[in-house]
C-alpha cells in the first residue's frame, strides 16, 4: 500500500515537471488562431492585431485561420474539438459564445464548458443610426418621422439572433411601438440599406458606421449600452435618448479563448501575453482606429461575464421567442 502510495507521488511530481517544462518551452511552432467569421471584417482585424501582437510576445508566429459559417458557430466547434495544446485557440465573440446555447438546442458545443476565457480584448458599441434626410436630430424625434413615413419604423440589424436583433426585440417591447426588424447578412448590408433609405434605422456595430457618421450621411442616435462610449461620447445611451429607467448592455465583444483541459501553466502564458499587447500605446491606437474600445478583461472575470450574459440573452430570447432563422 506504501508503495502504490509513493509511486502514485512520484507520477504526479513527474507529470507536474513535465507539464512546467512543456510549458516553459510553449510555443515552439506555430499557433492556430481560429477566427469563426471571414477575413475582412470587425472581428477579423482586431483579431490580426492581436495574433501579431501574441507573436512577437510569445516569440513565435500566431496564424490566423478563418473558419467562417453557421453564425460563427462553424470556426469555434472546431477550436473547442481541437487537441488542448495550446497550439489552436480562438477568438470569438458573444454571438457564438453566449447567445448560441439560447438560440440551438443541440449546438456541437457548449461555450461555458467547453473553453478556457484567456483575455476579453475589447468591445464595439452598437449603434442605432438613421439616414440624415431622416432629418432629425434626435431618436423621439427620428422614430417620430419614420413612424409617419411610408413602411413606418424598420430598423435593419446584421441578422436573425444577433445581440443587435435582441435589442430591437427589447426596444420594441419597451415602447410599445410598432417596429419592424429586418435581418440582414451581416452588419454591412444593413449598413448599405439605412444609406440607401431602404430601412428607417440601423443598428450595427460601429465599425462600419464611422467613415457614414463623419461623412454626414448617416446620423447616430443611440448606443446600446449602460455607459457612453470612448469612441462616439456625443452619442447618447439608449436609456438616455428615450428616457427609459434602465439601460440593458448590449455590445459586441471580441476575446482571446482555448479548448477546455488546455494546460494551466499555457493560460497563464498566454493571458500574460495578451495583457502585455493590450498594454501597448500602439495597441490601443489601432483599435480606436478599428472602432472598438479596449476592455482587457482577464480570464476569470471575462468567464463570469460570458456566464452572467448567457443568462440575459437566454431569458430575452425566451420571452420573445427569437429564433436564428
């Protein structure tokens, strides 16, 4: 019996050195960095930013790999199915991450179990926007004129079960006022639709919106969050615009995660490094520049706030019965 006790000690004491040293000398090749939308957009240029920062902290290359489709939920199924090495990790945002469970009842993964949180990098305001011949200054008075207009108020939004359709649901319940959602695919399109006059509103992240918004086309009238943002301070809150008594958080989030059993020593790592790119003067220059707003949120806090928000988008879509499709 003492004897299976001391071998059983001293084959943990040897898989705890090995594990140190695996992680000392972690990476020495090349890290998967699995983005679950195309090249091009929002999420894909703050997560470039982050691979090549991740790089040179790290001392090795972070290539990223898009794995586009399913509503995001195609790139991180195969992030949390990929061997927990510390050589495939993923960035993702709450769409996929914590309106999934809510939205399919047999998603092929589950967020909270199946990944380790490593670093929340940053987050975009959502914007409610109109086209500037709306003519109005203002959200009552903008939702006013598309109410009296032809097709009355439509706001487009980049699809069906995104934080941005959940807004409108919850907006539209608020004021009881008869809104149309109009779901596109992605936060482009309806970009291009509130320019064309082809929808009343839009509410997308802000990205795309900048270049609309300081051109004059487009106006913005509210974010959907508890705060003004960094990035647009003139713009008011949702709850500040229409005098509602509370302002529900709806942003789009964007964070560094690995599969579940990932090593410990690697997520230190990895979370240290992520830390030390967000720190940079340049680092946060360039997201202001990508239109989002440096949060740098460790893992643990970052995991309790994709647990806290799996709960609040799952009751709203249940009480309104929101559907993907």
């Amino acid at each position: 019996m003492q004897r299976r006790t001391v071998l059983a000690a001293l084959g943990a004491t040897l898989a705890a050195g090995m594990g140190r040293a695996f992680a000392q000398a972690y990476p020495s090749a090349p890290v998967k960095m699995i983005v679950p939308y195309a090249a091009g957009g929002g999420i894909d240029a703050v997560a470039r930013l982050m691979a090549q920062g991740l790089g040179d902290a790290l001392k090795q290359s972070f290539v990223v790999d898009n794995r586009a489709g399913a509503g995001g939920m195609l790139g991180a199924e195969a992030a949390a199915k990929a061997t927990p090495d510390g050589y495939t990790v993923l960035f993702a945002g709450n769409p996929e991450l914590t309106i999934t469970p809510s939205l399919h009842a047999k998603a092929p993964y589950a967020p909270l179990s199946d990944f380790v949180p490593i670093m929340l990098a940053s987050q975009s305001p959502n914007l409610l926007v109109a086209n500037a011949s709306l003519g109005a200054k203002n959200l009552r008075a903008a939702l006013e004129a598309a109410r009296k207009a032809p097709g009355g108020i439509t706001i487009g939004t980049p699809g069906n079960g995104t934080p941005q359709h959940i807004a409108v649901e919850l907006l539209r319940s608020q004021l009881g006022m008869d809104i149309v959602h109009v779901p596109y695919k992605g936060a482009a399109p309806a970009t291009v639709a509130a320019l064309g006059g082809e929808i009343s509103f839009a509410l997308v992240g802000a990205p795309p919106l900048l270049p609309h918004l300081q051109s004059g086309k487009l106006v913005a009238l509210a974010v959907t969050q508890p705060k003004r943002s960094p990035l647009v301070p003139e713009v008011p809150t949702m709850g500040e615009a229409l005098g509602l008594m509370r302002d529900d958080d709806f942003v789009a989030w964007y964070g560094l995660l690995v599969p579940a059993r990932t090593p410990p020593e690697i997520v230190q790592q990895l979370e240290k490094a992520a830390a030390s790119v967000l720190q940079r003067t340049e680092t946060r220059a360039r997201l202001v520049a990508l239109g989002t707003d440096l949060v740098a949120m460790p893992g643990k806090p970052f995991a309790e706030r994709m647990r806290m928000e799996t709960k609040q988008y799952g009751e709203i879509i249940k009480r309104f019965a929101i559907k993907a499709t």
